[in-house]
C-alpha cells in the first residue's frame, strides 16, 4: 500500500534492505514474549480452546503491526539535488520535508545498538530552525558516511547567513 | 569628548543597591506580611543577616568587575572565585539596549546591553552605569561597531509611533480571556446574591484564575507602557515601559517573520497589533523576566493601515491584502469548521503570507530568503478531502509560516516552486 511519489520525476533512493529486518528484530522482541506470556496463562486458566483463540487473535495483530511497520519502512525515501536535499516518509501521515543546503547548521550520524547489530546509521540535518525533520534512517553504514561528508561540503560551499 | 574607558574601569558605584534590589523587595513583603501576623514578635536579624548577604556579594561582585575598550574589543572581567572574561569585537556588535529597572530609575543607574550575533552567550551586561553615561555609552559602542570615530553625534531619531498609555490598557483588557473572567465573575456574583454558599465556593474558584489573567494583563500593560518606535539610520528604535523601561535597536537583518494579529473584540474599534519573529538562540538571548511565550511588538495596538505602512517597511514589496484564489478551498470546512472563513495563504518570488485563526484572525508574511526548510504534510482526513498544509520553517521561534490546508495540487506546486524561489531570494542584494 505505498502511496504514489508526490514528485516522481526525482531518482530517489531508499533506506538499506537491513533497516526492514532490524524493524522486524525490534517487533518480536516485543510480540514473542507477549505472545507466549499471554497464550501460556490462557491455557492454564481455561485450557486449550481460549490459548488457541487468543494465539490467533495475538498473531493476526502482531501481522498487521508488521504489515504498518514495512509499509512505514517502504515509504522512506530521500533525493540529492543540486541545491536541497528531499526526504519523503509516512504511511498515513505522509511528509515530505525540502532542506537547501545553504541552510543546514550541521550534520550528525548516529547508530543505535540495533542499527549497530546491523551496520545501519541514521543520518539528520539541522537547521537554524528547530521545526526542520530531516532525518534519515536506516541507511548503510558506507551510504551514510557519503551521505554525511556530501552534505556537510554542499553545506559549507552554499552557507547563508541567518 | 568620549568616555569609553581605556584602561580598566568600574561600573557604578551603586550597582550593588540595585542587584539587591530584587531581593529587598521581596523582603519587604515577607516582613510586612509577618509583622501583620505576629505582631512584631518575630526577630527581625534573620531578614537583616539576607539583606546584608546580598549587599556584600553584590559589592564583592561589583569589586571584581571591570570593563575597558581596548582594541576595537568591549573587554568584561568579573567573579571572584570563577573568573570570567567576555572580549567582544565591537564589528560582531549587533545592538545595544538600555534597560533601567525600577530602583535603577531612582538611583539614576541603567543598564547597557550588548548583543552579538553567533553562538555560545550572546548578551554581555555592564549593570549599573550612570543614566547619561548608559545612553552615551551606548551611542558610542553603536558608533564603533559601524566603523566611525567614537565621538560621532548619535544618529539623530525620528519617531514614527507613539501609543498613548490609556490605549494600551483598554487593549490588554479587550481580550477574550479577561472577557470570559469578567463573565465569570459577574456570574458567581449573581449566584452568590440568590444561594450564598454556592456563589463564593464558584468565586473561590474563580479568583485564582482571575488572579493569574490580571497579572498577565498588568504584565503586558507594564512592559508596553508608553510604547514608543522611532526610526533611525541604524535601525528601528523601540522605547516602553512602566516600572522598567527598556530602550532597544531592531535588528532588522535577523527578522524572520512578521504578524499581524486582529483579535475579535478589537474589531470593532479597528485595531491590531503587529509582532515581529527575532532569530535567537533558545536560552541565552532571553531576558529573565521574559518568558517564552512573550513575543517582540513593534506595534501593540493601532489602525490597520500603521501596521501594513509598518509591514511595507519592515518587509519591502510585501502585502497584506489577500488577493483572489488564495482562501482555503471550501472543502476544507470539514477539517476546519472553525477556522475556515480565516483561512488563506499564498506567495509571491519573496514572501509567503499565511492567514489562520478561529476567533482572532492572525496573519504571518515569511520572507522566503529567511526560510530554513520546508515541510509538506498530509495525513488521512487530507489526501481524502484533496488537500494538504505547507510548512515554511524559519529560525524564529514564535510563528513559523503554516499554509494550512491547500489544495493538494497547489501545495505540491508549493513544494517545489519554493524553495527555488527561496535561493533566488537569498541571493538577491
């Protein structure tokens, strides 16, 4: 269910493959112990029936949890162009957010433990203002260190003042 | 003749008063309230002992700071245990306002402050100089920064608006809040009169509330008393206060967005207001006093056509006057029912004006040279109805340009003609 590009002549790119399978790391460290939890104490307290029921209940909706999070995942993409950087993102509140170059304050890229389990790193730009989203998740390690050097050297060459 | 110290100099003599000062009034009331309650059994050396704590700092304090002019640097040294020294070169000099607190007022005392553009803290203080020596101090480091002899004649001024105290005062009371309390009140009280115990439980209420909008009110009416702008070669000067009057320059170049607020009960005497977006870092640009949520008025109350003469001057080209095809479509009713006979946005090569509001129509002109990043959202209600809202950041903090619900169309257009439009504008002289 991915949206339509609201600019489709741009060559976008996306985050890394891994940036899905780190989501789904992060959701059944979530769901398995719930499931089991949940599904053991219903078999204790009303016996194989009611576990059965609730076991299908819990996977349809940990399957519906993990069909939003691909879906939010498919919906991450980012365009270079020559004087902005593009970021669309959002399933349901769908964003796009455009950050010229010669506005950006600085550059960091971070990894969390998970991204770190999976060579990921998450590049974000700043701007003076402090309502400007320009985040990238997810992106390979190498992707995200060219990411890095290019935009803070578009940055330097274009800076204007406040 | 200038008096710009050379070598190390002292501030005022009687700067340590003034510090304590804040702290003696507040003593004056505790020791008030207690010689009420007690009878004037309480010991009073435990007051005497904080009063004289405060002096002896704000003299060790006042011993350890000093100040000089030396080459094209504003020099501050102070603290005692934790020396800090401030060099500031004079060119990074963005504005210098006198500040006189209340007892500063009466002691003939005032205070310089220096604003510098950039980062790490901002704002340097020389608290207290004599009243004459604040304001040619002032005139000197103002000259200095620009380039010239420090003992060229202040720039002289020519006062474009002046708004008389008693207007300031019936506008601050013309509110919807301090209308809903009156309303209130006015209640409780007929309560009162027909079933006593309800009414003043409904009063005891009531009174806090009151309490808290009477002093935001009595705080707005204090710091935009005898409101006064003028114009000057060096900027926009800006003159208010009652107890404590400030005397403030514009800094024109770091203005990100211009407002005009047209509350409702203002409407029938046909006033506005016109506030200004300053780019400043979080913390250290603000005053103490100051809160968040106070923003800069360049024009607290008056005639629509002052504040659109004041738009055309902050903003060159720029227009209030909503041209057609610009209000929010009619579908938008349904995710706005309140707001949409306020809604309407739209751009030219260099501004981006926006109109929103329910009850108070409030309308925002961007310049796009000063646009930071833009943001276009959609969220369910939205893409269903066709529409979306274009966000044009900028590095003020207290109204970014919010173009609410557009046409999908147009907002994508928006998207992608902007920020072209916004480098061409940064790029013009």
């Amino acid at each position: 269910m991915v949206q339509p590009d609201l600019l489709p002549q741009l060559s976008w790119r996306r985050p890394s493959p891994r940036m899905w399978r780190a989501r789904l790391l992060l959701l059944s460290i979530v769901a398995v112990p719930v499931v089991v939890v949940v599904v053991v104490v219903a078999a204790v307290a009303g016996g194989a029936a009611p576990a059965v029921a609730t076991a299908v209940v819990l996977l349809v909706a940990t399957a519906f949890v993990g069909s939003v999070l691909h879906g939010r995942y498919r919906s991450w993409r980012y365009a270079e162009r020559d004087e902005d950087l593009l970021i669309q993102r959002g399933l349901m509140f769908r964003r796009v957010s455009v950050v010229p170059y010669g506005r950006m304050q600085f550059v960091d890229m971070t990894a969390g433990p998970v991204e770190r389990v999976f060579k990921l790193a998450t590049v974000q730009l700043h701007t003076a203002a402090a309502a400007t989203d320009a985040r990238v998740p997810g992106l390979d390690r190498a992707e995200a260190e060219r990411l890095r050097d290019r935009l803070a050297a578009l940055g330097e060459a274009r800076a204007a003042g406040l | 003749m200038t008096d710009l110290p050379t070598h190390w100099a002292r501030l005022h003599p009687l700067s340590p008063i003034v510090h304590a000062g804040r702290l003696l009034g507040a003593l004056a009331v505790v020791v008030g309230l207690r010689q009420v309650g007690s009878r004037g059994r309480q010991p009073l050396w435990v007051d005497g002992a904080a009063v004289g704590v405060a002096l002896v700092g704000g003299l060790v304090s006042w011993l350890v700071t000093r100040w000089r002019i030396h080459n094209g640097e504003l020099q501050v040294e102070t603290g005692l245990l934790r020396r800090q020294s401030v060099r500031l070169p004079l060119t990074r000099l963005q504005a210098v306002d006198v500040v006189r607190p209340l007892l500063g007022r009466v002691l003939g005392l005032a205070e310089v402050r220096v604003v510098v553009a950039g980062h790490g803290s901002s704002r340097t203080r020389l608290a207290y100089l004599g009243d004459e020596r604040a304001d040619s101090v002032r005139a000197q480091l103002l000259a200095l920064a620009h380039g010239l002899d420090a003992t060229t004649p202040t720039a002289p001024e020519r006062p474009i608006i002046a708004v008389p105290g008693s207007r300031i005062i019936a506008a601050a009371l013309l509110s919807t809040p301090v209308l809903l309390v009156l309303l209130a009140v006015v209640a409780a009280i007929a309560v009162a009169v027909v079933a006593p115990r309800a009414g003043l439980a409904a009063l005891g209420v009531i009174g806090p509330v009151a309490l808290t909008i009477g002093l935001g009110v009595a705080r707005r009416v204090g710091a935009e008393w005898e409101f006064a702008l003028a114009e000057s070669p060096d900027g926009l000067r800006l003159r208010a206060g009652l107890l404590q009057t400030r005397a403030e320059t514009i800094p024109l170049a770091r203005l990100q967005a211009v407002r005009v607020l047209e509350p409702l009960l203002w409407r029938p005497l046909g006033w506005v207001r016109l506030e200004i977006d300053i780019a400043r870092r979080r913390d250290h640009d603000r005053a103490e006093h100051e809160s968040t949520t106070t923003t800069r008025a360049l024009l607290p109350v008056g005639p629509p056509d002052l504040a659109h003469w004041l738009v055309k001057r902050l903003l060159p080209g720029a227009s209030v006057d909503r041209p057609a095809q610009s209000r929010a479509p009619l579908r938008a009713i349904l995710r706005a029912p309140l707001m949409h006979h306020h809604l309407a946005a739209w751009h030219d090569a260099r501004y981006v004006t926006c109109v929103t509001g329910r009850l108070r129509r409030a309308t925002v002109v961007v310049p796009l040279a000063k646009a930071q990043s833009f943001r276009w959202v959609q969220g369910p209600v939205l893409r269903r109805l066709r529409l979306a809202t274009v966000h044009v950041d900028t590095a003020g903090r207290h109204f970014p340009g919010t173009a609410l619900l557009r046409p999908a169309d147009e907002a994508a257009a928006w998207v992608t003609d902007l920020p072209v439009l916004a480098r061409a504008a940064r790029q013009r002289p």
